[in-house]
C-alpha cells in the first residue's frame, strides 16, 4: 500500500547537461523502433526518453521498476507504471529553437508515485533528468530552457 505523503514537498531535480556514459548511448537510432518497451525514442531517434518509478504496492521494501513507454506522436510518448491500461504520466519534447535556441521538455502526470524521468539528446550526447517524489500530485513539468543543444 502507497504511504499518503511519504514526501511532504514536490522534489525537482534537475541534473542538467551531464555527459552519458557511452553504453547508455545509442539505444534509438534514426527511422527505427525503440529497443524495448521501456525507451521512447522522439523526434526520428533524437531524443530518448526513459523513466523510473519507486513500487510500493507490496509489503517489505520499496522497489526500483523500469516505467513502460509507448509512443503517441513523433515528440511525445506516455507512461505506464503498473498496469498498461493506466497512463500515468505523459512526455514530449518540442523544439523551441526558432524562440529560445532550446529543445523543450514538458511532462504532466496523473499519479502522486515518485517517478524519475530522463531524456536523453541522442545527438549531444546531454541528459536531463527530472524527480517527482512520491504523496504529492505530480506538479506540471515546463522546462523551456532544458536542453541548449539546438543545431
């Protein structure tokens, strides 16, 4: 059973312009499908998105699960937690470029589950990742300076 308010205050954290590790590179790839369930691949390969999610629906201990991804639209995908026919947080990435000389993130969730979100710029090689801890609602997500890595 999930605690009520394990977390008293929305947690951000933003971990911007981190170099990835080169095993973590490469998993899309232009005009390809995602390499598995839990990677959304947006805009032909560009930017990956991947998320986790803190399980505590059992007795005993917390435990770390990989979130599904399912694409939507060419810059967007949702995520599913538990089951596949509850969507429980939605992701895209847009191109602000042409205003702000920055790629967009914006995510809006339907859980209060501590969920982290990363999004990869494929390209850049540049990672953002983003925390929402778990009792309170999961807070809209406008970051339109996340990642300064336009072409």
């Amino acid at each position: 059973m999930r605690s009520p308010h394990a977390a008293a205050v929305l947690a951000l954290a933003a971990l911007c312009c981190t170099p990835l590790a080169a095993d973590t590179l490469g998993a899309c790839k232009p005009d390809a499908a995602p390499p598995n369930a839990t990677i959304g691949c947006l805009d032909n390969g560009r930017f990956q998105i991947e998320a986790t999610f803190i399980d505590t629906s059992k007795e005993g201990q917390p435990v770390t699960r990989n979130a599904h991804v399912v694409p939507l639209v060419a810059d967007g995908v949702y995520l599913w937690l538990f089951t596949a026919d509850n969507p429980e947080v939605f992701v895209k990435v847009l191109d602000g470029c042409a205003l702000s000389a920055t790629y967009w993130i914006f995510a809006a969730g339907l859980t209060n589950v501590d969920t982290t979100i990363t999004v990869t710029d494929t390209l850049a090689h540049v990672t953002r990742t983003y925390h929402r801890t778990e009792g309170p609602p999961f807070e809209p997500l406008q970051d339109t300076a996340a990642l300064s890595t336009c072409p």
